[in-house]
C-alpha cells in the first residue's frame, strides 16, 4: 500500500474508488512481472486492507472505512481428489526412491498438512507406540523454528505400513540430518539460510 499511495498520502483521503483500484493493481507478485497472483491471494490482501482501515475507523482517524464493501475476486474452489487405495498403491510401486515411499506413505496416511511433514524430524516418530507427533518447533543452531497452523500439538497413528517404511528408510536416512524427509542439501540450505536471518535479525 505504501508503493502504490506513497508515504505520505493521507488515509483520510483514500475512499472507495481508490480502495478498488489498489486491489485491481494487485496482479503480480511484488519485485516479478511474470508471477501473477492467485485469486485467493487477491482476496487475502482485500481482507487485509479492510482490517487495517478498519481499526483507523475505530480509532477515529476516518469516518468511514474504503474497503468496506470491496468486491473480492472469488477464489475457484477445486473438489477434493479421493485417492483410491489401489491407485496409492500403484504411486508407491512408481516412487523413485525409498524416502519418497516415505513421503506418499505419511501423505496418505496421517492427513498432515504439507508443512507438517516437511517439519517432521526423527525425534517426533514413536516407533513404539506407532504414531508421529506434529508439534511447534524452537530455532536451534541446528533447525529454524516451526508453528504448527492450530499450535497445538498432536499425535497421530499410523499403520504399521507406514512405520516400517520410516524404520526401514531411517537406516539409509542422511547422517546428522534431523528432518524424515529432507536431503542433505536441501537441509543444508535450510540451515545455511536459517544462519543468515538469524544474524540479520529477522
């Protein structure tokens, strides 16, 4: 907002008319030409922005907030695939390598979100018990923290399909690498780019 008004423009000038044309600029992602923007991610910044203005209102900064009544693009909502258990199979059968076994086997099995699993580490596998625990993270020289989307932590059990995959590719897993799914030089990357944010600040 501050690249498209200007620093020093006036909220109490900004109205209706200026509110839609900020979001229809909203095209591309920031410093690229060639990404454009989803319209889910459209809306987000049109949710945003209400809220900002919003709280100006309450605090008696304006009378009346731009984006109140924004048309937001409606994002397109897709139906869920349901993956058969037979065509699971056959994507096991087609994985390149044993710690992609892993990745399809925790995907289809546990539910966990994305990030879930590409935060999962050794130590949240109870071999034992037969369940994984998705759980906040703090930053260590070793890892940068991570925040589950609810922030609370829970378990979640496997079949024994699954766990004897992980054991089997924890034998073959990257030395002194923590995360169940990541390569050692993804991982190295991480942590390299974990070090420098973390001296800069951020």
């Amino acid at each position: 907002m501050l690249g498209y008004f200007g620093e020093k423009r006036l909220i109490s000038t900004i109205g209706p008319r200026e509110a839609d044309g900020f979001l229809a600029a909203q095209i591309y992602r920031k410093g690229s030409t060639d990404r454009k923007l989803s319209d889910w991610a459209r809306a987000q910044i049109a949710n945003h922005c209400k809220t900002i203005f919003k709280v100006a209102v309450r605090w008696q900064w304006i009378a009346k907030n731009p984006f109140a009544d924004v048309r937001k693009p409606k994002p397109i909502v897709k139906k869920w695939h349901r993956l058969a258990v037979d065509d699971y199979y056959k994507l096991l059968d087609a994985a390149p390598t044993l710690r992609w076994k892993c990745f399809y086997a925790l995907a289809y099995t546990s539910g966990a979100r994305f990030g879930e699993l590409f935060n999962l580490t050794w130590a949240d596998i109870d071999f034992e018990q037969g369940h994984i625990y998705i759980q906040n993270k703090e930053g260590s020289d070793l890892m940068p923290p991570f925040l589950i989307k609810d922030h609370e932590k829970r378990f979640i059990q496997l079949p024994n399909h699954t766990m004897e995959l992980l054991a089997k590719y924890q034998n073959e897993a990257p030395e002194g690498v923590p995360y169940v799914l990541l390569t050692r030089k993804r991982n190295e990357r991480i942590v390299s780019k974990w070090h420098k944010f973390r001296n800069e600040g951020k």
